[in-house]
C-alpha cells in the first residue's frame, strides 16, 4: 500500500480570504491537519505520542503556489513522509485540480519531548518497517533566513492570546503567520500577489507574550521577523514576492 493520504476536499467560506480564494494562512492549516491525520494512520498520531509524552513540532514549512484554488472549488489533497532522518523528518504536500498541480509544499518536522524539549531520535520512536515514497516536491532547499532585524523597519507589537495556543500550549505556528499578515491591509495583501512562502520556527512562545514584528526587503522577497523581548527570533519568515 502506498505510504500517501489522499483526499478529495471542497475548499470551504471559512479558510478564503478577501478575493474569495483560499488564504495563506490556510495552506499552513491544511498541510498541518493533513500531515496530522496521516501520522495517525501510520501509529505516530498526536494520541500515540502524547502518552509517551512526546509530540510533533514543526521546524519549517515552504509553500510554492502555482494558481490559488476559489471558494467552493473541488480539488485533491495529498501528503507523504519521506524517510527519516536522525531527529528529522521532511514531508511533502499538493493540493491539484483537474488541470494539474496548484500548491505544493514541504515540512522539516521533529519529535520532542515535552519535559525535556530535546529531540527524540527517529529510531527510538519511528517505526522501521514503514515503507517511503520517493517522490519529491517544492524540492529547493530551505532558505536560511537571517535572524538579524536590529536594522529593520518595527511593523507591530503583537499580544499572544488564547486564540494562539494549541494542544502543545505554546503558540501555534499558523498563529505566526496569521500575526504577520495582519499587520497588513487587504489591499496591500493583494498587492503583494505572494506566490510563496517560507516560515522557521526557533523558539516557543506563551500566552501572554508581547512579540514584536519586523520587516526586511529583498529584491524577491520580503522577510518578516518575529522577535520576543529578548530580542531573539520565534520565527522568521519569507515572502516570495
């Protein structure tokens, strides 16, 4: 049996955004839950690792959009692991219609311990016996973005609330991308026409934080950065352009 979640999904009112098409935010969302629902399949689900008090956490995730699918469009969802590395796992995403491929995408996730916050290698816990496909999309690398914004333009102060938090009670990384772009209008939003986008994530954040949000152009890109008080990066994210 192939080692790939399929699945036929009309894109909903509630994940489109002002031009009646499905949001950024939203391809962060849909490759999250399917991602989730397929470790399930595979005995390596949020219900599996929990009572070992493990849990996934997501390292980076990418995004290349090809043409945005419309509200109420039928298109196909799918995602695959690939082979384990040591501590990390990459995994890859499409969402197609009848014309072929509209997004696709590629996680770097880990398994930590939710104690000690330490990776967990994939041979104590992935099982050995899962067969992998080798397919591969967005295929480029992951940038390495700059965690220096002490020269950048401050967008906005951003509170985290309880509306950020999720099962592993820090801020979820949807959340993050969320916050930028609102410190942006629909019109600016629209402007931007992003035809990609890049986050990574390097440090937890807690209900009742204050982040502040810096910008940084590129020729290409726009890179936004997401700093807690100390002045370190929760995140740093990349706007292709």
């Amino acid at each position: 049996m192939e080692n790939i979640l399929k699945k036929d999904y009309k894109i909903p009112v509630s994940l489109c955004d002002s031009e009646a098409k499905l949001s950024v935010p939203s391809v962060f969302s849909l490759f999250m839950d399917m991602a989730s629902e397929h470790a399930k399949t595979l005995n390596l689900g949020m219900d599996v690792l929990l009572k070992k008090n493990l849990i996934w956490v997501a390292a980076k995730t990418k995004f290349v959009v090809h043409r945005y699918p419309q509200m109420l469009s039928d298109v196909s969802l799918a995602t695959w692991p690939e082979a384990p590395g040591s501590i990390r796992y990459n995994r890859y995403y499409t969402v197609s219609d009848q014309d072929g491929v509209m997004i696709e995408g590629k996680s770097e996730w880990t398994i930590i311990d939710l104690t000690t916050g330490r990776p967990q290698k994939s041979g104590d816990v992935y099982p050995q016996d899962i067969e992998h496909l080798t397919d591969v999309v967005c295929a480029e690398p992951f940038a390495r973005i700059s965690t220096d914004f002490s020269e950048c333009e401050k967008l906005c102060d951003y509170l985290v609330t309880s509306r950020d938090i999720d099962v592993s009670h820090h801020m979820n990384n949807v959340a993050y991308i969320r916050a930028v772009l609102s410190t942006m209008t629909c019109e600016e939003l629209n402007a931007l026409n992003i035809r990609g986008m890049e986050a990574a994530y390097r440090t937890q954040c807690f209900e009742g934080e204050t982040l502040s949000i810096y910008k940084r152009m590129g020729e290409e890109f726009m890179d936004i950065g997401v700093l807690k008080s100390d002045g370190k990066a929760a995140a740093v994210i990349r706007i292709s352009l």
